[in-house]
C-alpha cells in the first residue's frame, strides 16, 4: 500500500469512478470494455446468451444478451461473474510432462510425441483397445465431432466415453429406449405454455435459475415438484411430493396404474403411435395406490391428486434431472416418464413434453455429433446402414466403424483397475472430485502406463496425476457452437487469446491426427471449427438432428436455432420432436411402453450406517469448483460445503448448528462438514453439496451403477454422522 | 432488460425531473417472454415524493444474481457486497419454508448513518430522496457501520473509505434500472416512488419483516412483499453464527489513554484544590503526554488519518464531532493548565478546573458515540459508566504512581472505582442475559462461552490491579505495577467492549461470507 493511501490523500478514486458503456449503461470504468463479444454461457445447459467485455485484451466484464430468446438478457450468478473463470490464476498455461516424478515445462511437439509414442507402445503391446478416452460435456460440438473422428478411426480406441455418463447417460438412454432416439422432445417455451408442470428430482431454482423466469411468466399452471428434499424448487410448488428417496418408480407406476383404471388415458394416441400397452397394463396392476403409498410415503390422496391433475391438463410438461438419472434404475425411472407421457398424448404438442433438462453447457452435442455411445447423428453402431451410411460420408471403408460401442465410463476405470487398459486420456474433467467412490478410482488411475490430462486449469486434483498435462483454452477463448437443452444450437465466440501457449482443444486434437498421419484424411483441409461444422453439417443432414440449414450467420442471427433445421428451412421457429405425423425413430414409428418394476435403492441404512446420504448443488458453484472455486464472489457467497440434517437427528446425536461433522461410509469419510441443522431434509436423511473437493462427497459414495446407462447412483447411500475430532480452524 | 430511456427534460439546480424519450431500441426479434413495460418509476418525481426499492420476497428464489450483478456494476472487491440476501427459515418437514431477503440501502426517511457522520459525507438527495455518500468527504471514521441497524455501509481498507449501495444513481439519472433490478430473473426487485408523508404513515406495516431490524429506527423506504403464509417460527438462519466483531484496536487505545488522561488531570487539580503541590506539574505534563499518545491513536482508527481534522465539521449533530471538538479544547486547555503548573504561573487553579470540566464533557461525547440503537450492547448507561469509572481508575493510580499522593483519599478512590467497574461489568452482563433481545442474548452468549477466558482474565486484572496491589504493595514500585496491571486489565476491558456487541443486521446466509477467494 502506498503511502498517499496510507494517510488517506488517494482513495482510488479513478479505479472506483463510473462511466457510460454504450451497451450496458453507467457502470464502474473498470468493467467498460473496448468492446463486446457475443457468445453463449459456458457453463449449464440452459444455453444463455451474454456478452463478454474485452478491455486491453483481457475479459473485464460479462452481461446477458437482451434479445437472445433463451434468457432475455438475464444470467445466474455465474454467469455473471463468467469472466473471472478466465483470468483465474490456476489456469493452465504450458505443456507438463512428468520427467523423474515432477510436472515440468515441455514443448508442445515433445508432449504430443510422448504421448503418441506411449499411446502407441501400448496399442502394440496390449491391443488398439488398451487406451481409453474419457472427455466431457463442455468442448463446442465442432470438437466433439473432431474428437470423435480421431479416436475411433485415429487412435483406433472404441474405449471412448464422457463424463456426460456421470450426468446424462439415463436420460439418452431412456429417449434410445422409449423413442428410438435421444433428443429431448420439448422445448423451453413449454414452461410458459404448459398447464401443469410435474417436477421430478429438479432443483431448477438451485441449478437453472433462468429457467424460473419461464416459471413466473406461466400465470396459469400448476406446478407439482417431487423430490425427497424440500428444496427451492419444491418451496415454489403448488403442489409438493415428498417422496422417499428413489421411490418415483412406484410413484410413477403408481400414476399410471390410476389413470389406467380410471380411464384417464389417450387411446386413440396409444393405438395409434405406441406398441407394449398391455404389458404396461399388466406391470402397474399390482401398483395400488395402497401400495404405492407404503413405498413412496406419500398419502393416497397426494398419489391420487398428482395423477388425477396430470391427467386432466391441456399440456402436461415433465422435466427431471439428476434425483432421476443418478440412479441404478435411472434409465427405466426415464422409461415410465416417456410412458406416462406417452398413454396421455403428453408428447409433441405446445407445452406438453417429457423434457430433460440436460446439465453441461454442451453435453447435447457430443450426444448428437460424439462418437462415443452413439455413431454421429444419433446413427446406431448395430446398425449396418447406419456404419455404411457414414462410411460413405467420410469416403472410408465400412469395416473401419466398430460394430458396438466401446467401454462406458465407469468400464473405462474398473478396466483400468485390471490392468487392460494402459494408458488414458482425460479431457476436461476431474474425475478426482466427481467419481463416485474415489479410492477405487485413484487405484485405476494408480495402475495406469501413462495419463495424459488436458485441461484449461492446472493443478486440479486430477491433472495433480498426470503424466502429461494439456493445457487447453477455455470458454471464452475459442471457437463452435453448443447445443442445449432444447436442442438449440448457439454460437460460442473467442473473445480473447488462450494464456501463454494454451491452445484449444480443437487446435490440439489436429495437431494430434498430424502426430498420427491421420490428419489429411480425417480432416482434409481443416484449420479452423467451421470446417468441422460444415462436414458435420452434411453427415447430420436427414438425421434427427439436423443441422443442414444452420450456417455460423444465422446461428448469430438469431441468438441460437433448434433442430431439426433441414436445408431449405425458411422459418426459425419453436420446434419439438415427434408432433403430430413425425414418426418415433423406431422401426415401426410408434414408441415403446417399456414396463418397469421398482426396486429398492442398493445401499439400505443400516444400525452402523443409519442415514441416507443424497447430494447436490448449490447455484453459486459449478461442478468440482476447478472454474468458480477461482471466482472471488462465488467463493465469498458459498464458500464450503456444508451437512444439512434434521432437527430430530441432530438432537439425538447431540449436534448443534455450525457443529464439524464427519460423514463416514463403508468406502470413506468426509472430514469437517459444517452441519446445517433445517427442516429442509427429512429425519433420516441428510445432504451434502459435491462441489468441494475438500470435503469431497465422492469419498463416500458407492461403486453403484445403472445396467442400461451405466450412470453412477450418486443419490443415496448409507452413512453415518459424527462430530470431527479435529476441526480445521480455517473454517470455523 | 433493456428500458426505455429517458433524458432530463429540465435541469435547474437541484430540481430535475426524468421523462421518457420516445424511442426504445430495436429487438432484433420477437420474444414470447416478459413483455417489456415501462416501469412505473419512469416518471417524473414530484414534490414530497422519493424512490425507493420494493422486495418481493414471494418471488425470490435466491439465486444472488443482484449480489453479483452489484458488485460487478461498482467494481467493488468479493469482500464488499452493497447487495446481501439472508435467509430466514421455518415450519417443520415436509411444511418448510425458507425465503429470502435481498436488501441494498434502505434509503430511510430518517438515516441514522447521515445523522451520525462527522463529515457531512451523506446527503439525503433532494429529488431522488437516494441517501448518497460522498467517498471523497469521508474521512473512514467508520461511524456510519454503527449507525445503521441494517449493516448497509461497508469500510473499504483498500480505498480508507466507506462505500454504500445508492440504488445506482448514476443509472437512474439515465434512465436506466439499477443493476441489481436489471438482474433480477424473478423481477424480485423494482424501484417504486413513494410520498414521503404518506410513507411515514403507513412504513411500519411495509417495511417491516422477519429477518429484518425494526424500521422504526430509521424509517426505512423499502417495502417488502411477504408471503401470505409464513410458518409462525419463521426465524433468521444464521441466528445460531455469532462471532466476536472487529476490535479496533486504536479505538481500545485511544478511549484507555484520554479516560487515564482525563482522570489524571481531573486527580491533580482535586490535589491542588486541596493544597497539596507536590509533582503536580510533572504529573500534569505526563497527563498531557498520554492525551497526546491518546489523540495519535485516534487517527490510527481512520481511514484517512490526514483528514481528521474534518470531523469537526457536524458538531451540531454528530457526537463524533463533539467528541473531536470537545478533545480538542481539552487537550488545549489542559496544555495551558500544564504550563501554568510546571511555570507555577497564577491562574492555573481555574485553568485545571476547565481542563476537568471539559474533559469529563469528552468522556461523556465519547461514550455517547457508542450508545446507539443498532449496538444494543453499548447501548445503556453501562458504557457511560464504564468509561467514568476507567478514568477515576486509571487517572487515580496514575497520580500515585508519579509520587503525587500515596494518601487515603485516592486509595479509596481506586478502591471504590474498581469495585464499581466489577459490579457494572457485572451488572451489564445479568441485563444481557436476561434481555429479550437477540442482540444483547448473543453478547451474553459470546462472552460466556468463546470470550470466557478472556473474561475472567480481565476480572482477575481489575481485582488485581484495583484492589490487591493497591492495598498491599504500597511503595513506589507497588504503585507501578498496580498502575499497569490496571491499564492491562482496562485496555482487556476495552477489548471485550469492542469485540462483544452484536449489532443489529438484516439475515444474512447460514454459511458465513467471510471467507476470502484463494
């Protein structure tokens, strides 16, 4: 400090005056940038349009896009503080290769022909199959599709799959189930025009905040939220459904079982565009509403409600997240949602939608242009016509597409933990912090030849690992279009360099085929995303996610556009999948009922283990915290986990509140949790937010996967709560 | 959301007035979704009317968009948050209810940081009725963060100024919302105009809630929306965080050296009153001496020390500046009273009965600043006594220890000020107790569970200081040791006076938000 400040002749009262910004008014000088960057939000799916201000060559400032038709000008805490993610110091700057057990400098050339020679050496020794790829659901599509290519016809790795199964992975493989495709069939607009609005393990108010302003603006639904806690979402409900926890498959059953019975369905619909309805009848009858009440814990009378509502609404909108997909019986839970949908014409219509609200900026389009649990263009590996199909696309031989898909996620690491697969790849994501059960995982990714970790941020707790990191630019920093929840695709802009020798993960993946000799002809001519967009333009076109008629100018245009968007298309409109003559992407065209029993969540609460752990988010921070934990003001607002536990329990165990808890497992123990003592969480149950790697919630999660998606059953496991012998005194 | 925008139709000092401009900014296309309106702010102010922020808590989801979005609209550090939302919580599961509170500045009928301030650093803005503060007034005196029972005005220690939330001025005089409406995905937040009068009528029905200080204080103008229903034990969430507050430490300094100062001065004029003469003039000058250290001190507390002597300005309403003022002639007449002394000039008798008069005048100024409304621990007689009774203390050793006097009258002196300081520390702490307020329950709380030992630490000291050592070691060096075993004990004393007060302040989150970014 110097020493005019010290006795108080400067108070920096330049820093601290305003001026008038052309676009966003009188505001401090310091956020008035030199100009304005249109762009799309990097962070969830909602997708929402916002400027980033470039001052100096540096992102100063961010402010939401007025007229973009997602978020009307408005963004989350976040996004509003978006361009700190980008100045933030632990960003990674420059290839680090371990050489005698330390990161050092590299050049770029010497890290990518390590890490080709050792992917390389590998393949030789033990099989292409023995490298496996693990990316993310936040690279721009043009990325995605590049990535793809590279993997499966560069590397010659099926092992390929993204984090998106730690998220998405139930909801894409109920669509695939129920539809024949993936593809959210709604769109946000049915916020507003729904008549009712049933909820289901979806905090929107926590974790899309812009999707309430669609909430307040529908004067005329009815809002049903079902969810074991009472979360801001369910404080917002007409009617709210405080189901036990991952008891919605007999909840559901339950609904259908009424409205069966009471002939409350759409027949004609059900003979007209679906096949299984007898075996559905069939599965629901035992589900009574007796019965349904003694799992759920709800009152026939709430069972009955929500059903009787459901059933008598105009347009009848169900949206889920992760209290459904982080499930073992996440896919089929999405299953009964498409059915209930399904026997009551709820599908395709204004308003009426079985929507998921997907979680990572862009975990939509590496499901539509990724080559990882799906060939390009929602296209089936099992599918001879489909691998033809493309092979003439990409001018390649047929047999060079793999017949099925490779390795899911957690196959990826128990393959690791038996040694057949070698070496890895990790990009963008911190598996350390958001797998579940991570000592297992640190013994996978103990047993590894070589890891190789690219990231935009460095040291993270798992690039910590590494053997080769990859530093990569970030939102903000490069170039493509992401896809959100209601299949809109928008632009994502460059607003300033990548620090020091960052580059993006496009410009890193070619640069990687040129280390392979693949470059020419995966990639003929590519130098920029757009190239990639185009191909990935024709190889979409006919699909259901077509984007042929799209082209970067219209994306900016138009603040974002659905697809379908076929060549030729004039209008841009709302549009939604399977309205009326649109067939299912079925063989015969009309959707599967798939019938579904439920069965208890795997891990009961026992006398040593007596609570049911569910975990979550908090709308100040993003996931494992590599990017908002580096945002002073989300750090300020919430700035560590907390345990929240009923009153009942906590006095019992003799708890006060702001108490240092431990939460222990059969697999681990979280340290040093402060307990928040609420009528929020039911007796029986406690909370725990899963951003914080400090008191990482995955210490005590369960190896416990979906059969059919193989996403982790993150929701509920068996802990017990205990004081901390040790309280660390930076956090009292 | 972009507003229509408005242009100062007529600008003759102070009376401005804001109407719409006729053209909005093209939409590069339709949206479905809220219908942009004029709001009905964007008009032009009349007479006896103002601004003010309307909360509508059914519609806050908590998201803190408004916290971000201001502290990005003034650059402010993530230390300093113009904007808060708290929680308030209640009813039982699955019944519960949680709801939030997003608060700026109040921008009261009555603000009490305005009526406080020394400098004349706040401005109630005739037009706009916006309480303004001007950091280039402000000297960092901090007494505005004691005045307001709603912690609006925050101290900025990078800048040595305080900073508040002026419901963006800068934008309103544009014609633009401030940030934090402009944020707000749930239009939670709007800017209303409001008669003045009328508001005074009618504010305690609108401008009270749970979770937020009683209005009355202050007149606060920002009315709340509550919800119809709101489970009866509806309660702050962060009821159970209280934590020790800021020491101010020059504070605990400066109010120790002029109470030992003023009583030293107040013991060596009774001594010449009496007759006696000895070493009153050494005496008198080491008091002036300790005045002195006690006035350096001071302005160690301010943000812009180079400034203080600005806190003269409002003695006309601030006790701050009274105290300033009324130290001052202190320290000059005592000055005088202490070369008469030491010179043996005429006169000094007179002089040392003004330098007492005006000095117990300070003590009182000074003890006045602290009992204010949003401090309900200061807030009582308790403080005034407290610093009364420091001083006979503290002024009596004093002298003992300069050789003055060692006879009974200022022993019973020391003996009756430290039995008394024990009892109204004692007597403080049974009322915090038994208050019903949750202030004053907290205080009780904090020094009988985190602050305890240094409670009893500090009885011990007085005890020790104030009546062991003065009784039993009588010689010189006796008198030393009682001397600063009680400027310890007093200057303990002080500290637990500074870091025990719980002020008043609207919810703020379970979580604490001091945690600073790594």
């Amino acid at each position: 400090m110097n020493f005019r400040r010290q006795i108080g002749l400067d108070i920096l009262q330049e820093k601290y005056s305003y001026g008038q910004d052309p676009s966003s008014g009188y505001t401090s000088v310091q956020k008035i940038p030199d100009q304005w960057i249109a762009t799309t939000c990097g962070y969830c799916s909602v997708g929402c349009g916002m400027f980033i201000g470039v001052k100096n060559s540096c992102a100063v400032a961010v402010r939401g896009n007025p007229a973009h038709p997602v978020n009307m000008g408005k963004l989350c805490p976040k996004g509003l503080s978006e361009h700190y993610t980008i100045e933030a110091d632990n960003r990674a700057r420059y290839p680090l290769l371990k050489k005698n057990g330390k990161l050092t400098r590299a050049t770029w050339d010497e890290a990518l022909d390590t890490m080709v020679t050792k992917f390389q050496d590998v393949q030789k020794k033990f099989g292409s199959d023995a490298v496996g790829i693990i990316s993310t659901g936040q690279l721009v599509t043009e990325e995605f599709y590049t990535l793809g290519k590279l993997v499966q016809l560069g590397l010659g790795t099926k092992n390929y799959d993204g984090n998106t199964t730690l998220c998405m992975a139930s909801a894409v493989s109920g669509y695939k189930r129920s539809f024949g495709s993936d593809g959210p069939p709604g769109a946000y607009e049915d916020f507003e025009k729904a008549d009712l609005i049933l909820l289901i393990g979806a905090n929107i108010a926590e974790n899309h905040p812009i999707l309430c302003q669609r909430l307040e603006a529908n004067h005329n639904k009815t809002l049903i939220v079902v969810d074991p806690r009472v979360t801001k979402t369910a404080m917002l409900a007409d009617l709210y459904l405080p189901i036990k926890p991952r008891t919605d498959v007999a909840l559901l059953n339950g609904m259908i079982h009424i409205l069966i019975k009471h002939e409350l369905i759409d027949r004609e619909y059900i003979d007209r565009k679906t096949t299984g309805f007898e075996d559905l009848e069939e599965s629901v009858e035992s589900y009574t509403p007796e019965r349904v009440s003694s799992i759920t814990g709800l009152s026939q009378e709430l069972i009955y409600k929500t059903a009787l509502l459901y059933a008598q609404a105009e347009a009848a909108l169900i949206g889920w997240t992760m209290g459904v997909n982080h499930s073992t019986q996440g896919t089929t839970t999405v299953n009964l949602i498409n059915n209930l949908a399904l026997i009551t014409g709820n599908i395709g219509r204004e308003g009426a939608s079985p929507l998921s609200i997907t979680g990572q900026c862009n975990a939509m389009g590496t499901r539509e242009a990724g080559f990882a649990s799906g060939l390009p263009g929602y296209r089936k590996f099992d599918s001879a016509k489909d691998r033809e199909e493309l092979a003439q696309l990409w001018g390649i031989s047929a047999d060079r597409i793999p017949t099925s898909r490779g390795l899911a996620y957690p196959d990826i690491i128990e393959a690791a933990l038996a040694k057949k697969i070698r070496t890895l790849w990790i990009i963008g994501t911190n598996p350390i912090v958001s797998y579940p059960n991570i000592d297992v995982l640190k013994q996978s990714l103990g047993n590894l030849d070589f890891l190789v970790v690219q990231d935009g941020f460095h040291p993270t707790p798992t690039s910590e690992l590494a053997d080769l990191v990859l530093p990569a630019a970030i939102w903000g920093e490069k170039e493509g279009t992401y896809t959100n929840s209601e299949r809109r695709v928008s632009k994502v802009n460059r607003a300033v360099a990548p620090p020091a020798e960052a580059r993006p993960d496009f410009d890193i993946f070619l640069a990687l085929a040129g280390k392979l000799g693949c470059r020419e002809e995966l990639f003929p001519g590519w130098t920029s995303p757009a190239d990639a967009f185009e191909e990935w333009k024709r190889v979409s076109e006919g699909r259901l996610c077509d984007y042929s008629g799209m082209s970067y100018e219209l994306l900016e245009k138009h603040g974002g556009i659905q697809w379908p968007f076929p060549s030729g298309s004039q209008e841009v409109r709302t549009t939604r999948l399977y309205s009326d003559g649109q067939p299912f992407e079925t063989e015969d065209g009309k959707a599967k009922l798939i019938s579904v029993d439920w069965q208890p969540f795997p891990e009961q609460p026992t006398r040593e283990f007596p609570f049911v752990l569910n975990t979550g988010r908090t709308v100040e921070h993003w996931h494992t915290r590599t990017k908002t934990g580096k945002v002073p003001i989300l750090e300020r607002l919430s700035p560590n986990a907390w345990l929240e536990m009923n009153p009942r329990d906590a006095s019992a165990l003799k708890l006060r509140p702001h108490d240092h808890v431990d939460v222990v497992s059969a697999r681990g123990r979280v340290h040093n949790v402060e307990l928040r003592i609420t009528e929020i969480i039911a007796p029986g149950q406690v909370f725990l937010p899963f951003h914080y790697a400090e008191t990482n919630a995955n210490q005590v999660t369960q190896s416990a996967f979906d059969p059919i998606s193989r996403e982790p059953n993150y929701k509920q496991c068996a802990v017990r709560v205990e004081k901390s012998k040790v309280v660390l005194k930076d956090r009292i | 959301m972009p507003l229509p925008l408005l242009e100062r139709a007529k600008e003759d000092g102070i009376t401005f007035v804001l109407t719409p401009k006729k053209s909005r900014p093209d939409r590069l296309y339709k949206i479905s979704l809220l219908q942009v309106e004029e709001p009905a702010w964007m008009r032009p102010l009349q007479q006896g009317e103002q601004y003010r922020f309307h909360f509508d808590m059914t519609k806050c989801i908590g998201c803190k968009c408004c916290v971000v979005a201001c502290n990005e609209q003034n650059g402010n550090p993530s230390t300093i948050n113009w904007r808060r939302v708290g929680e308030i919580e209640g009813g039982w599961y699955p019944n519960t209810k949680r709801f939030y509170l997003s608060m700026g500045c109040n921008h009261c009928l009555e603000p009490s940081c305005l009526l406080g301030c020394p400098v004349d650093a706040y401005s109630k803005d005739p037009v706009t009725g916006i309480v303004r503060h001007s950091a280039d007034t402000c000297i960092g005196c901090q007494y505005c963060t004691w005045n307001c029972s709603y912690g609006v005005p925050q101290f900025s220690p990078e800048r040595g100024v305080v900073g508040k939330c002026d419901m963006c001025y800068g934008r309103l005089q544009e014609s633009q919302a401030p940030a934090c409406v402009n944020a707000c995905p749930e239009s939670a937040i709007q800017i209303e105009i409001i008669n003045t009068e009328q508001w005074r009528r009618e504010y305690a029905a609108s401008a009270n809630a749970p979770g937020l200080p009683s209005a009355d204080h202050s007149v606060s103008t920002t009315r709340v929306t509550l919800p119809a229903e709101m489970p009866p034990d509806t309660k702050k969430a962060d009821i159970h965080r209280v934590r020790p507050e800021h020491p101010h430490w020059p504070l605990v300094v400066m109010t120790i050296l002029t109470q030992l100062s003023v009583g030293a001065f107040a013991n060596v004029w009774l001594r010449q009153a009496v007759g006696s003469s000895a070493r009153l003039g050494l005496a008198a000058v080491a008091s002036l001496l300790v005045g002195g250290m006690a006035l350096a001190a001071s302005t160690l507390h301010l943000g812009r020390p180079i400034h203080a002597y600005r806190a003269l300005k409002m003695w006309k309403r601030s006790w701050l500046s009274r105290e300033v003022l009324v130290f001052g002639l202190f320290s000059n007449v005592a000055f005088a009273y202490a070369a008469l002394l030491a010179l043996k000039i005429p006169g000094s008798l007179a002089a040392g009965a003004l330098t007492t008069l005006l000095g117990i005048a300070g003590l009182t100024c000074t003890a006045r600043i602290y009992m204010v409304r949003p401090r309900p621990a200061w807030n009582s007689n308790h403080t005034l006594l407290e610093f009364y009774l420091s001083a006979i203390l503290l002024g009596s050793l004093f002298v003992r220890a300069i050789g003055v006097t060692n006879g009974r009258w200022t022993l019973m002196l020391v003996l009756a000020s430290a039995a008394a300081q024990l009892l109204n520390q004692s007597l403080k702490f049974f009322r915090l107790v038994r208050s019903r307020s949750y202030e004053r329950q907290a205080s009780a709380r904090l020094l009988s569970t985190t602050l305890v030992p240094l409670v009893l630490c500090r009885g011990a000291l007085l005890i020790c200081g104030g009546m062991l050592l003065p009784i039993y070691a009588t010689g010189l060096s006796g008198m030393i040791a009682a001397l600063l075993v009680s400027i310890a004990g007093e200057i303990l004393g002080r500290y637990l006076f500074f870091v025990s007060v719980v002020p008043k302040n609207i919810a703020l989150s379970y979580l604490s938000t001091s945690a600073e970014a790594a």
